[in-house]
C-alpha cells in the first residue's frame, strides 16, 4: 500500500549511502537472478527449486496454488509434506487472463508423467479461484488422478497469504471435490 511505500521510502532516505547500494545491488540481482522452477513454476534461484529438489517431499501429491506467497503461507504451517504448483494467476476473463495464461500447461506436463496420484487444488476462494477450481478438476478427472479443493476455514474472498497456519490447516484438512463445493449434491447421489 502507499503507506508502506512511504515509510519505506523514508527508511531508505535515512540509510547510510553504502546500504543504500547494497540494497540496490540486492534488489538487482534478484530481479535478474530468480527464474521459475523448470517443475512446479515458483520463484526461485535455481532450476529446480528447493521443495521439487527434496526427497523428504511426497512428489505424489501436488499443491496447486496462484502464486509462490500462497506456497509460503503453505509451507509456514510446517504441516504440508507434498509438493506443489504455482499458476502464477487465476483465470480471469474481466482482466483478459484466460487458461493459456497460467501454468496450466506445466502442471497437465507433471500428470501425464504417472508420479502424481493426488492433486489438492488450493486457489484462493472467490471468482477466479473458483472459475480456476472447476477448470482444473474437469482437466484432471479424465487424467485418473484424485483432485479435491481446500474447503471450509478460508474465508470467501480471503487472500490466502494473509491466512493464519490453523485455518490454513483446517482448510487443507477439510477439502472436498471442487464440483460440492457451491452447489452440494444430495447424499448419497455422489
Ligand atoms: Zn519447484
């Protein structure tokens, strides 16, 4: 917000010359180091990134979430031991984004390899979220993989960075397949 930007404005004027240039050096190299990861498509300064690159992480099971902030707020509950893939965005047709905007083709790439018997769909929950939500599952289903979507616990329209790790975790605890998430289906239909 520009309250930040002015308070971090002001703290950069206040800083001795040199940080400043350390600063600067820093903000530059990482604009021109960090790349995506060649797998999951987050942020990082190497090809694979640290989390596809671990053979702690259960490579069955992928995440998939907007953006590298909703991978952080994942991993910062210390309670998630797959892997995961970053979109970068949400299906959007009032801003133009449509599904050949995000990383969809990476992550379709990633299931037809066999590894991964599970995908936890983890897009915030609101319009494009959802919209991305239904995408996803009717482009999964026909590929034998089992897709569920975070459920109750994140608020509607709630940006899932600025999510507390027990709601987080009740969220990923709770999912549900992304069709009986608006409209539930009576039991014993499904
Ligand atoms: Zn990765």
């Amino acid at each position: 917000g520009s309250k930040n930007a002015q308070r971090l404005a002001f703290h950069v004027l206040n800083m001795p010359g040199d940080q400043v240039r350390h600063l600067a050096d820093a903000i530059i190299s990482a604009k021109e180091n960090v790349n995506y990861c060649s797998c999951c498509c987050t942020l990082t300064d190497k090809d694979i990134c640290p989390i596809c690159a671990s053979d702690k992480r259960d490579h069955s099971t992928v995440m998939v979430v907007e953006t590298s902030r909703d991978l952080a707020a994942y991993e910062r509950t210390n309670q998630y031991n797959g892997v995961y893939h970053v979109l970068q965005g949400a299906i959007d047709p009032m801003k133009g984004v449509g599904v050949a905007d995000i990383r969809l083709k990476e992550l379709v790439k990633r299931l037809e390899s066999g590894e991964v018997k599970e995908v936890i769909v983890a897009t915030n929950l609101g319009v494009e979220g959802d919209a991305t939500a239904l995408y996803l599952r009717n482009l999964i289903k026909p590929l034998g993989v089992k897709v569920s979507r975070i459920a109750s616990g994140v608020p509607v329209g709630g940006d899932l960075e600025y999510i507390d790790e027990v709601t987080l975790l009740r969220a990923l605890n709770g999912r549900i397949a992304p069709s009986n998430q608006r409209n539930p289906e009576p039991k014993g239909k499904a």
